[in-house]
C-alpha cells in the first residue's frame, strides 16, 4: 500500500477507535467488513444516543402529557429537524419518517398512483433500479393497468437524458430513478433530469438508498418531487427511512396506510386526515430509529462529508487499480465518478462461493443479484460479489482482500 495523500487530515485510526464492530473476530481474524451498500456499521455515539433515548426519554410520541412523552416527542421531532437540515429541505412538514426506504417508496406509488395513475398512464424507471423501486410500480401495472416504459443506462450505468426525455410523452405521470447504482456505483445526473422532466410537468421520484450516503443532497438545489433514503445504510438504525416531498404533493396525496395519530376525526361514517407529517405516519412511529438516525447524521457531519468522501473515492480508486492488474477479475461499472461500490465477478466462480471463501479470511462482501434483477440481466450475469467501502474501511483492508480473492482465484483454477 503506497497512498500518503490525505487532504483532510482523515483520521481513520480515531474513526476506527469509533466503532465497536472492529473487536468482531470471525473465525479468529480481524474483520474487514465490505458490505456497506447492503448495511453499515453504527458508531459508539449512535449506541449510546439510543441507550439514552430508551433509558431517559422513552415514552409513545405526540399522544402524551407527561414528562417522557414530552422529552419523547422532542426528541423525534428534534430528529425531523436534523433530516431536513441534512436534505435542506425547505419545511421539516415536509419529512415523513417510514420504516425505511421500501416503505417509503411504496408509499409514494400506492398515494400517487390511487391519486394519478389510470390505466394506459406511464411510469418512466431506469433498468437499473433496486427492485425496492420497481416492484411497487409494478402493482400499478397490476391494479391500475399502467405502463412502466424502461430507460437503459449504458454498461458504466449512465442514462442518457436524450433518449429519456424521448420516452415523455402526455401519458407519463411519474420518472422514479436511483440516485447511485447499488450495483455499479454510479451517480446519476438528477438535477438536469429533473429540470427537464419539470419542462414536460412530469415529477421525479428520486430512490436515495446508497445517494444520500456518497453524495451531497440538497433537494431544493436538486429539485426534485420526492426523496428517499433509508437509515441503517448511513451509519444509522435499521427500521427507519425518510420520504421527502414537496409541500404540495404532500398536502395533495391521500394517505398510504390507516391508524392512530394520522387522522383529525373519526366517526362511523366519516373519517378526516391530518395535515402532514402526521397523516403519513399512521400506528406509533420509529421513534428511537428516528433518534438514532438523527445521531448518525451528526456524526457524520462532525467528521465532514466532505472528507469522508474523499476517503472512499481514495479506497475505490485503489481498489479498483488493484482489481484490473489480476487477470481473472471483471468489473462491471467503470464510471470515473463512481461510488465506494465495486461490483465484480472471478472467472466463472458463482459469486456465492467466491464470497463463501473469502468469508472465512474474515472478509465481508455480498454476492447476488443484489436485488437489481432487470440490471444483472443487462449486465449478463445472473450474481456478482460487491465490495463496497465506507469511512471505516482502510488501504491495507483491500490489500488483505485483494490477496484474499488470489486465494481463492487459486482454489479455481
Ligand atoms: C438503491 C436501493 N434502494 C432501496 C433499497 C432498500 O432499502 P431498505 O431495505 O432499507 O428499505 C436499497 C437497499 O439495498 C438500495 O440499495
């Protein structure tokens, strides 16, 4: 390992001190864990943050007149404040908290196809979508006959925004597109699909699950309908995501799921919603998820994002060096702004087993499809392993890893 540069002073060995998963030992090893686009690990201060929030100022949000149910509600929408901030979206009303970036993105079919979406309408998604934003377009297909009209990235995951403007026609009411390949790594250009899907009054739907980790998101500067993230991929709980949507979408949609805390009245006959947030977060919410998300976020802007992104482009850059000097790595996705994702497959070892060995040298990585079947299928691979880095994650880990994958390579030939 030969990379001394480090602009921003990265202190990776106190970020490392940070997190308690690096005492994990599998199999007596030390562990590099590589599976951060599935699920990153959680900093100290986000355990502790919730151990607080159970231990001090725990109680149901918003329904209370107690002091824990105060302190509670205070710190869930303390919490909302933190996401909007860190979205700079313009009203915290307009974040919705959700059990994650699925639930978020069912959301807004469900709501916006009851609302919109007839049949012989179209929906515009790109092939390399998680099936986290297909599947729920596709139960408009099933139940409201509508059409999803695909665009094609090209094999580094670039969408060309000619060809898609050409699918916009006045039967398209919705374009849904991710704003980083979880396979590939690559961002895609969404302020500029955006301004030209406004130009045809066609809102953009923006699926923020590995985005909002690697790349700055302003939603006004963006300007985008909607926004999804989900919690447990940047450093945060599991079983929290966030909806952004403008205003007047939100004011506009009818609800996606019924119960407590999200209506006004109540009769036999009649029911009456509450404004939003609150009509979008039926039952009793993620509270402690929500703090813990909202821990996380500080965090990462205590270290700056800014550096932690230039430590993984750093990690990616090497690492994928390093891949394409062995002869029997293939790489899928080269864009020169990717992501910390590599996608790769050894020769023809089935990713499965590739990952299975490579395990057992304390090496985390995932192997599949990734949950991006139409994208595999383009690729024409039916699984790849995926190393994907985050702030954590040091040179002399890919070293190991790399040797790690020689090993194995060895064991197949
Ligand atoms: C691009 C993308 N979208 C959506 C999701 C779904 O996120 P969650 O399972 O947290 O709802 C993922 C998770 O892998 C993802 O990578």
């Amino acid at each position: 390992m030969n990379i001394s540069h480090n602009p921003l002073n990265y202190d990776i060995d106190k970020i490392r001190s940070q997190f308690p998963f690096l005492d994990v030992r599998p199999y007596g090893k030390n562990i590099i864990y590589f599976d951060n686009a599935a699920s990153a690990q959680k900093p100290k201060i986000v355990l502790d943050r919730l151990t607080q929030f159970y231990t001090n100022e725990y109680a149901n949000v918003h329904r209370g007149l107690h002091y824990l149910a105060n302190a509670a509600t205070e710190a869930y929408e303390d919490a909302r404040l933190t996401v909007c901030k860190f979205l700079n979206a313009v009203d915290s009303e307009e974040i919705i908290f959700t059990r994650g970036a699925t639930e978020a993105l069912n959301m807004v079919a469900s709501s916006f196809g009851n609302a919109y979406i007839r049949a012989g309408d179209e929906i515009i998604l790109s092939t390399m979508e998680h099936h986290s934003n297909i599947v729920p377009w596709h139960y408009l297909r099933e139940n409201h006959g509508a059409i999803i009209q695909w665009i094609e990235p090209d094999l580094d995951g670039r969408i060309d925004i000619v060809k898609l403007s050409k699918l916009i026609n006045k039967k398209t009411k919705i374009i849904a597109l991710t704003h980083m390949s979880n396979v590939l790594g690559s961002p895609v250009q969404i302020k500029e699909i955006a301004k030209m899907a406004h130009t045809h009054n066609v809102p953009i739907l923006i699926d923020g699950s590995q985005g909002a980790v690697h790349l700055d998101v302003d939603v006004q500067a963006l300007d985008v309908d909607f926004y999804v993230f989900t919690g447990h991929k940047l450093y945060g709980p599991t079983g929290i995501g966030v909806l952004y949507a403008k205003k007047p979408w939100l004011e506009e949609l009818p609800p996606y799921s019924g119960g407590g805390e999200m209506i006004n009245t109540v009769t036999r006959d009649q029911v009456t919603y509450a404004m939003p947030p609150q009509r979008f977060e039926a039952g009793t919410p993620p509270v402690a998820q929500a703090v813990g998300l909202a821990a996380a976020i500080k965090y990462l802007d205590s270290i700056g994002r800014e550096a932690i992104r230039q430590h993984e482009k750093q990690l990616t850059q090497y690492a994928s060096s390093k891949l394409s000097e062995m002869k029997h790595v293939k790489i899928y996705g080269n864009a020169p702004d990717k992501g910390p994702i590599i996608s790769f497959n050894l020769n023809d070892a089935h990713a499965h087993d590739v990952a299975t060995i490579i395990d057992h040298y304390g090496i985390a990585v995932r192997a599949g499809a990734h949950c991006a079947m139409p994208l595999m299928s383009m690729l024409g691979a039916s699984s790849t392993c995926r190393a994907s880095f985050g702030l954590y994650n040091t040179f002399e880990e890919i070293d190991d890893f790399v040797e790690g994958l020689a090993k194995a390579q060895s064991l197949f030939s």
